[in-house]
C-alpha cells in the first residue's frame, strides 16, 4: 500500500513562532487532507488539497503532487494550535484514506 | 446542526460479550467510515460505506461487522470481544469518494 510519512514527529514552538510540518508520500494520489486532533482527541478536517496552494487564516497548506509531498505552514502559533496535526492521502483507484503517523506539536505560552 | 455522532462516549465490556458501536450523521453523506486508533499505530481504515447496504473491508476488519441500512446510521459491532479491540474508535462521513472527512467524537472503549 501507499506509504505516508510525516516530519518532524514531535516540535515544541514558543507562542508567536512560526512552523512547518510535512508529508511525504509514495504514490500519486488523488485525494490529501490534513486534520488536527485537539489535546481533548477530536479530529478536525483542515484541508482538502491534492494539489496547489490554500490559505485559511494562520493556516495554509501547499501540496506538490509531483513531487509527492504536502507542507503545512502555521504562523504565529497559538496555545490552541497544539495537538496532533495528521496528513491522510488516498491513491487513484482507491477509496481509502492512508494517514500517516502524526506529527505532535506543542505550543508554550 | 448535529453533524455526526457517536455512541457510547465511553464503554467498558468483557471479554466476548457483544458490542455495538453507534454512528449517525445529519448530513446525507453518501460515504461513511469506520477507524480505530491506537498508539503506535495512528489511525487505521476497519470498513467504509459508500451507500446505504454497501459496505467493504478496510485494513483491519476482522473481529467486526458493520451494516448501513439506513444512509445516515453505521453501527459498528464487535462480535465477540478481545482484549486486542481495547481502542478509540472514531467514525467519519464525506459527500463523495474523494470528499473531505468529518469526523465524530470518537467512542474510547476498554475491553477487560
């Protein structure tokens, strides 16, 4: 099956600083989402980006789909952006999402 | 708008009682899915629903059965308990195939 790998697995950040998380992959997909699993273990869906460029407030993601890697950009942490940030990606042909193996980012006043 | 949810929050059963895990969702999602999640191993597919009485195994589908007769309920059941099934089990809709998931609350249950 596909292979999803997420980097760093763990980063702590100071409040105000700026981070970017990735997601590799390896096998052309058609379908990448992110999510964030809060500290209290709800899943929230961020984006839906097989490719190209999005931007949600602090958030923004860029997946290249031919290199096959996705980056996560949050700027200017807060406390709340703590908890794990989770890449899932879903091979053509396949109904399935894959999710990679998280990457748990702390967030210190 | 309820969204999705999930039932019980939390449960605790023995060894080969049977279980039934409960999901609804308000949207008319054609897609439903079932996850668990546990430490080491992230979250993995166990089945997924592409419309009401069509149902197919994900990666780790023994020990469940799931059914859709209705598009908004996906009951999970665990037919005969194992200590192995002790998990976080979050189930999870979308509009299409490759349509963004939502997730519910997630069901933590305990086998002992």
């Amino acid at each position: 099956g596909i292979q999803v790998e997420q980097s760093p697995p763990d980063l702590i950040l100071q409040e105000g600083a700026n981070s970017t998380l990735r997601c590799n992959f390896s096998d052309s997909v058609n379908n990448l989402q992110w999510f964030h699993q809060n500290p209290w273990g709800q899943l929230i869906n961020l984006f839906y980006i097989p490719s190209g460029t999005k931007q949600n407030g602090r958030l923004s993601a860029t997946t290249v789909a031919t290199e096959r890697y996705s980056l996560l950009y949050i700027s200017s942490s807060q406390t709340t952006d703590s908890g794990v940030y989770f890449c899932a990606v879903d091979r053509f042909g396949n109904e399935k999402l894959t999710f990679g193996t998280g990457t748990r980012l702390t967030i210190i006043p | 708008d309820a969204g999705i949810t999930q039932s019980p929050r939390y449960k605790i059963t023995e060894t080969g009682r049977q279980v039934t895990l409960m999901c609804h969702q308000t949207w008319s999602h054609s897609y439903m899915f079932w996850y668990r999640q546990d430490l080491g191993h992230g979250l993995r597919l166990i089945y997924y629903s592409a419309a009401a009485d069509i149902t197919d195994k994900g990666e780790v589908p023994d020990g469940y059965v799931v059914s859709r007769s209705k598009t908004e309920n996906f009951p999970l059941t665990l037919e005969s308990a194992t200590r192995s099934q002790t998990s976080v089990y979050f189930c999870a809709s979308s509009r299409d195939r490759v349509g963004e998931q939502y997730f519910g609350p997630g069901t933590r249950l305990t086998v002992t």
